[in-house]
C-alpha cells in the first residue's frame, strides 16, 4: 500500500535570483487573470461571469513562448487553476495583487507551481525550466518519483522544492489506544500521563520584543523561523512517537476559530493544534491505525473513574486555574489534563463501538 507524502528541501541561495524572477513571471500572470476575472464579473451589459481555470487558460496561451520569459506553459496553466479554486473558496470577484517589490510591505513570497514531470532530480540537482538547480537532498531524491509540486520562498529570501512523491506505507506495531486532550497551558496531554508543553513563541517573546523595538528586521525575521522551526520540530517527534506506539488515537474537538478572537488568540497559536491533528492524521492513515476527532464536552469536569461530574471538578472560568482536584463522589485523584484525556479515549472508544449512523435520505 503506498501514500503521498510532500517532501521540502532547501534549494542553495546562489539559485535566489533566477528563482525571483520566475516568480515575477507568476505574479505576471496571476495579475493579469486577477484584472480579467474582476471585470468579467461585473459586466457592464448582460450577466456576469465567473471564469474557471480553462477559461482564464485561454487569456494566458503564449504568454511561455514571449521573449525572456522563463517558466512554461505548464506552470502558467497551474496558476490558472489555482486562481480559479482560490477566488471560488474565498467567493471573491478578485483576489489580492501579487507584489513582486522586495521593498514593498505588500510584498508576496515567491512560488512556482509545476506538474508533474516537470522537474526532474539528476546528479544532486533538479532540472526545471532550464536551470539546473543545487539542493540540500536529505531524503534521497533518487529513490522517488517526482510528480507535482513547488518552489517557495519564505520571509527570510531562502527558497525550498516542494515536491509530492509516492511512499510504501509501514503498518504500525503498536497495539494500545490513546485520548488527547488539547490546551493552552500545555500544547496536548496523553491519557498515559506524555504531554508537550509547547508555548514556543512564548519563549522567545522577550528576544523578539528586544528586536523589534530596535527595528533588527533580519533578526526578527530569524526568531520567528527559529519558532516555527521549533514547534514543527517538536509536533513532528510527537506525533510520530504517538503513531509508533498505537493502534487508536483520539482528538478532542477543541478548535481554534473561536479563540482566536479573545484574549487568549496569541496562547491558542502558538500551540498549533491545528499542525497536530493534521500530523496525526496522516500519519495514523500511513500507519494503518485508527484517527478519530471525538466531542470533548465536559471531558475535564467529568471524573474518569467513576463517571459522573461531582460537585468538587472545575467547573467554568474560576475552574481554569484548578489542576488537580479530588472526585467527592468516588475520592478518585485527578490530574485536569490527563483526566480530560483519559475521557477523550472513552468516548473514543464509544464512537467505534457504535459506528456512524448511515441516513436512507432520499
């Protein structure tokens, strides 16, 4: 049984020019069909129209074939469709210009969609476009086959090779089942007592503060890379641990969209619970295990062991600071957070147990 994996690899800086210039070729295109889509939308006699990505296609042909212009007719035709699926997902007549002035602060980061078998993987280089281009291979390039992909630059100028490959999935040993509860204090919490603390950017808030009061745009740059980098990092090895060692993993339905517009919106990014339940996720089907989001309703005021919400559990905004309290029904000691994950994992377990209910809806 195989999977696709996206792999990134780091492309060598020397190749940053002639990789901006191919993404000002992009943003060429995506702004022309960006002026075209908007005024087929609001015509100034008869119905407006909504161009798909074959019908912007036709407003670009020959545009690879023009002098200087580097990127071909795959690549243009890639941004047609993403356009397109871009302008009907945020229901817009016209999306956002795409900046090509490094000097602006509009200033969009470079990308270079491509198709599969357009880049190719020789000797330690890709060859795209005519360019040979050097990377970092750290994941044996020579072992995969290529299919689509793209070139993407980050904030601090560095570009990488995304590129979708086919991968042999391994089944996973483990055998145990697991809840995860998600929080702020503490990124997630493992019914068995492993937990992440997260709280990445809240550690390195001071040297950021220090930076950016003193306009040190590259240092500040760097730190936040060094963060996302470290939070990455960390939910990699998590997840990876956690789908070695079990045949079941079980998510609160915690979500972020709500939290993010109080007080506590800077605490719910930085955990990245989203990046988690995506790692978890995919690697559960690579493993062949069992992934389920479960309702985490009153998973922390609910005692594991005995099952009812005595009076002694922590109950709504005063209960946030309570992290271990005593069941007055059962005398059961708790730990909030594994508590609240070992509940995950019932209901987890109660969900397989009763399937999903399948509607004869006709």
């Amino acid at each position: 049984m195989e999977s696709t994996k996206t792999l990134k690899l780091r492309i060598k800086d020397k190749h940053a020019r002639v990789l901006s210039a191919m993404a000002r070729e992009v943003n060429q295109v995506w702004n022309h069909i960006n002026a075209i889509s908007a005024k087929a939308a609001r015509p100034f006699h008869g119905k407006p129209q909504f161009l798909s990505g074959y019908d912007l296609q036709k407003f670009t042909a020959g545009f690879s074939k023009c002098d200087d212009v580097s990127v071909g007719s795959g690549t243009v035709q890639l941004v047609c469709v993403e356009y397109a699926t871009r302008r009907k997902q945020f229901k817009k007549t016209r999306l956002n210009w795409r900046v090509s002035n490094p000097k602006s602060a509009k200033y969009s980061l470079g990308w270079i969609p491509f198709k599969g078998g357009h880049a190719k993987y020789k000797a330690g280089q890709i060859h795209f476009a005519g360019q040979k281009l050097s990377l970092w291979d750290s994941y044996g390039l020579a072992d995969y086959e290529l299919r689509a992909g793209s070139f993407s630059e980050d904030s601090r100028g560095r570009w990488y090779f995304n590129v979708a490959v086919d991968v042999a999935c391994k089944a996973s040993p483990g055998t145990a089942a697991v809840g995860i509860d998600l929080g702020l204090k503490e990124a997630a919490v493992v019914s068995t007592g492993e937990r992440i603390e997260g709280r990445w950017y809240r550690s390195h808030e001071q040297a950021l503060g220090i930076a950016q009061r003193a306009r040190k745009k590259k240092r500040v740059k760097a730190i936040h890379a060094k963060i996302k980098s470290q939070r990455k990092d960390e939910l990699h090895q998590f997840s990876t641990q956690l789908v070695k060692q079990n045949a079941a993993i079980f998510v609160g339905d915690v979500a972020s969209a709500k939290l993010v517009k109080t007080k506590m919106a800077k605490s719910t990014l930085d955990a990245g619970w989203a990046m988690l339940k995506t790692m978890l996720e995919y690697k559960s089907h690579q493993a062949g295990i069992v992934f389920e989001v479960v309702n985490e309703s009153y998973t922390t005021q609910t005692c594991s062991c005995c099952g009812i919400i005595p009076a002694s559990s922590p109950k709504g905004r005063a209960g946030l600071r309570i992290r271990e309290w005593v069941c007055s029904g059962c005398g059961a000691v708790h730990d909030r957070d594994i508590n609240a994950a070992r509940n995950i994992l019932a209901a987890g377990h109660r969900r397989l147990a009763e399937g999903i209910t399948v509607s004869s809806g006709r």
